[in-house]
C-alpha cells in the first residue's frame, strides 16, 4: 500500500494550479529547489510522470489529471477532520449540549442565555433565532451565535432531573442544569448555584386566601386536591419528602406534567400546590395567585448544576459555566427579599 504525503499533495496540487513551479513555490512559502524536489519524489513514489513541461509552464499527464482530482478530495477531507478536531476541542468554534430541568428552563434558562449573548456574541451577533423548548428526549434547539471568530451552537435538552441524570452519565450532554434532590453518584459533579424556597400557592377565591391566611401547615390539606409534578422530577421528590417530614398525606392528587399546567389549573380553582418562588413571581405580582408560606418544615430548596466527572468541559461549557456562577452569586442576594 502506498503511504501518500499530505505535504507532497499539496505542493503538487499547488504547481497543477499555478501551472510553474516558481510561482507554486511562492505561493506556498517554499524555494523553487524545494517544490521540484517533492515533486520529483512523489512521481518516483507513484511510478508515473505527472507533469509535462514545456516552455515556461507546467501541464498535468493523464496520470497527473487522475492524481489531482482524488489528491484536491484528500486535502480538503483533511482540512475538515481538523476543523472538526478544533471544533469539538471547542478552539475553532463551539457546540454545547446542555440539559435542563423544565422549571430552570422556562424561569431561568431565557435570562442565562441572554447574558451569554450580551458577554460573548455582541461584535457581530447573528442568531438563528430564539430557542424553542419542548421536553422530550431529543436535542430540543439549535441556536448558532457568531461572533465573526467562534461559533457556538447550544444543543439544549429538556427533561426531569432523573432523566438528565442519565444523560450525563451517557455523555448525551456536557451540563445540567437540574432540581435537588438528586441521589449522588460517583461519576458525577453535583454543585449549587441557585437557592429558591418552595410555597404553597391557592386561587385568590380560596377561603384561606379571602380571610387572609399568610401560612399554613401541611397538616390542614385534610381533602385539599393537591397538583403535583410526575414522579422523576425533582419538584415531585421534594414535595414527597415534605409531606413525609410531616406526616401528611392529602386525599387527593393530581399529576400534571409542567408548572405552567399547575398554575393555571390552580388559578382555575382546581386545587393547590407546593412551587418553587421564582416561578410564580409574576401571577403573585398581579394577584392571580395568593401566596402561602409553608409551617413547620424545612422549604429550601437548591437548584444544582452537574457534569461527568472524568469529561472534559470545552470552552463554550466553561464560559457558560462561568455566568451561571455569576447569575448564582446576583440571584441568592435578592431571594429572601423576593418572597417574604
């Protein structure tokens, strides 16, 4: 088998184009004596002549004609198994497959991804176009932002904390951004980034919230229907883990598959539940929903970010990384004066 030199190929394909020798060497950075001599051994190499010269110029032999043709399909082939080596080593461009919880998604992924915009896209910022999310298995969006030197494409992937967990062990994305509780697990890097507090929220109409109830233990959910999140998700797992704390338990549940079908389903006056603060900000601001703190058991809660402990994180994951500690660091300073 011939072992055929990227090098020497180039410089052929080089001469065949400028016809000459000294203008292929010019070209190329290289002496004439140096063009003619790799030349020469690629034509020993192949046994055949692959230049005619006559006068001033160079002309392909039919052997050269055969050689240019699958030699010009080698180089590029070349040139994009390097840029594709750059490009997921993260130097040349970016990609970024990122999973995330449904409540991080809708109330806190929108402001992260406007702040990677502002820090890194704003010379020449070209997008196309705004993520659309939808839970499920698959990559959700492609959002290509070009700064005119890299580009980054977020491959973003929706789901419950379970399901990204394993996603992550799959290495089917490079972060998470996900719910405690999670259950540790040893190939895995689990760290907080946003405290939050969990709430009892009820329809303006309720009876608790007309008398102006400002709290309520969870042993008074007596025949209260009570909306839940599937089990899987992080905000199911917590929500269990109360009401086991407490020893309570309310007649009736009904399982929902978002947050956005719980409020609106609470608004509709179809029973209560226990939400996250920051997903309800805007219904408590224009009293579509009444607010209720939660007595007598511990309603922290902290969202995590994770990723395979032995993956190395490219530059676009770093530089993301970087703004959600920074996002972290501005949210925690405001959340207890959020929701009092």
């Amino acid at each position: 088998m011939i072992g055929l030199d990227l090098q020497k190929l180039q410089i052929f394909c080089e001469v065949a184009r400028q016809r000459s020798f000294t203008r292929a060497a010019e070209a190329l950075y290289l002496t004439q004596p140096t063009v003619s001599q790799q030349v020469q051994s690629l034509e020993r190499q192949l046994g055949a002549r692959l230049f005619e010269r006559l006068a001033k110029e160079v002309y392909l032999t039919e052997s050269g004609k055969a050689l240019y043709e699958k030699a010009a399909t080698l180089l590029t082939l070349a040139q994009e198994a390097a840029e594709a080596v750059r490009e997921a080593a993260g130097i040349s461009a970016g990609r970024l497959a990122l999973g995330v919880g449904v409540t991080l998604a809708t109330y806190v992924l929108p402001e992260l991804l406007h702040r990677f915009n502002e820090t890194y896209i704003i010379p020449h910022a070209t997008s196309a176009g705004s993520p659309v999310l939808h839970a499920g298995h698959g990559p959700v969006s492609h959002v290509n932002y070009d700064t005119g030197h890299t580009q980054v494409k977020f491959d973003i992937t929706l789901g419950n904390s379970e399901m990204l967990a394993h996603k992550l062990l799959k290495n089917e994305v490079d972060l998470a951004l996900l719910g405690s509780p999670l259950e540790s697990h040893p190939l895995l890097e689990l760290h907080p980034f946003l405290e939050d507090k969990l709430i009892m929220v009820i329809p303006p109409s309720d009876p608790w919230a007309t008398i102006g109830r400002t709290s309520v233990s969870l042993h008074e959910l007596g025949n209260r229907v009570l909306l839940v999140r599937e089990r899987g998700s992080a905000l199911a797992a917590f929500v269990e883990n109360m009401l086991d704390a407490c020893h309570a338990q309310p007649d009736q549940y009904l399982v929902m598959a978002n947050l956005e079908a719980i409020k609106r389903s609470v608004e509709m006056g179809l029973g209560i539940a226990i939400v996250p603060a920051l997903s309800v900000q805007r219904e408590l601001e224009t009293s579509r929903l009444h607010l209720l703190n939660i007595e007598g058991v511990e309603v922290g809660r902290t969202f995590i970010y994770a990723h395979h402990k032995d993956k190395e994180l490219t530059r676009p994951a770093r530089a993301f990384l970087e703004l959600v500690k920074t996002f972290s660091a501005s949210s925690n300073d405001t959340t207890d004066t959020q929701v009092s």
